[in-house]
C-alpha cells in the first residue's frame, strides 16, 4: 500500500485527534456527576486534559508543526465539548472562544502536542523533553491541589497525579532514555516545570480570569 500524501495524512491525524478529544470532553460532565469523590477531580483537572490531549496527538502519528496546531485543537476541543453536553444537561458553562482557556489552550496546546510527537523521536534529548511536559503538569498540579485547594477536594487524587507524573517519567526514561545524563535532564526539567505550573496556577491563572 503507498504511503499517504502529506495532506492525507494530515487530514487522519486531525480527525483521530478530533474524534479523542469530543469523547473525553462529552464524557468530562459526566465524570463530575459520578466518579467516586476521591477520583472526582479527575473530571476537572489539567492533568488529566494534557494527558488526554498528548494521548490524541500521539495516537495520530502527527509530527512537528500539525502536531502542534493538533494539540491546540484537541485542548479547544476538550473545552468546547465539555461546554455543549454541559449546557444541554441544564448546567450552562460559558465556554467559546472568548473563554480564557481559549488563551490557555493557545500556549499550551502546541508544546502538548509537540511533546506528543517527539515521544516517537529516535533523539533522547527530544524524548526527555516530551516527557517533562506531563509529568510536570501532574506533579504541578497535583502539588498544587494539596496545598491550595485540599480543603474543597480529596487529597487521594491529586496524590495520584504526582504519582502518575513520577511514574511515567521513570518509565519513558527505563525504557528509552537509559543514560544517566539524560535521565537526569528529564528529572530536572520535570521538576522545574512543575515549579512553573504551580506557579501559573496559583498566580498567573488567577490573576488572567480576575479570581
């Protein structure tokens, strides 16, 4: 079979992506209502939605600057979703592109799905650099749950968040890294990343939205 044109491919991996982020954002409002407590948060966490939107991004193969306008899209797509089924269950979400997680996805979605596609890199320096991205999300925002908002949420998940982080940045530096200088360098900017989230949504966010 000839491999496919560059716009074909294109096209699969914008409708793989497409077809991943409308599921995970239809099913998100139903999470909130019927996941356990100390798991509900996963239906309103960052964490997860960048794990879902690298999970789509990667799933479609796409490589270097459409995996990048792709990751945009799935995190718009998450949100936007995520608003329609919201609104029709009688709980009315004021998503659309005026929303601040438009903003949000705009500068975060390209690095998602650039990470995504250099998950498949043959250069463990790119590797390193895909894998801080998540596992910094997780741990960020998993610290940041425990200290700020533990009060109004279970602590269990956001335990499991910067479990999770920790894990796969282990396991992809196991499994593909295997030098001890670039394992380090995953390590190290998985740490400082985390730093940065936290500091962007205890500080920065708010401020953006007016909180």
């Amino acid at each position: 079979m000839p491999p496919r044109s560059r716009p074909a491919a294109a096209l699969v991996s914008a409708v793989i992506v497409a077809l991943v982020a409308v599921a995970a954002g239809s099913l998100t409002p139903f999470g909130q209502q019927y996941l356990p407590e100390w798991l509900s948060s996963l239906a309103n966490s960052s964490g997860s939605w960048t794990m879902i939107g690298l999970l789509a991004v990667y799933l479609s193969r796409a490589r270097g600057f459409v995996a990048a306008i792709l990751g945009i899209a799935a995190l718009l797509l998450l949100n936007e979703t995520y608003a329609a089924v919201s609104t029709a269950r009688g709980y009315p979400y004021a998503g659309g592109l005026a929303s601040e997680w438009t903003y949000v996805a705009a500068v975060a979605g390209p690095i998602v799905g650039l990470a995504a596609s250099w998950l498949r890199s043959s250069r463990p320096v790119l590797v390193a650099l895909a894998v801080a991205v998540p596992s910094a999300v997780l741990i960020g925002e998993g610290v940041y749950g425990l200290i700020l908002i533990a009060d109004s949420t279970s602590p269990v998940y956001w335990w499991l968040q910067i479990v999770g982080g920790a894990v796969f940045v282990t396991v992809v530096s196991v499994r593909k890294l295997r030098r001890p200088g670039v394992i380090a360098l995953a390590a190290a900017l998985t740490v400082v990343g985390a730093a940065v989230f936290y500091a962007f949504y205890a500080v920065w966010l708010p401020a953006l939205i007016g909180a």
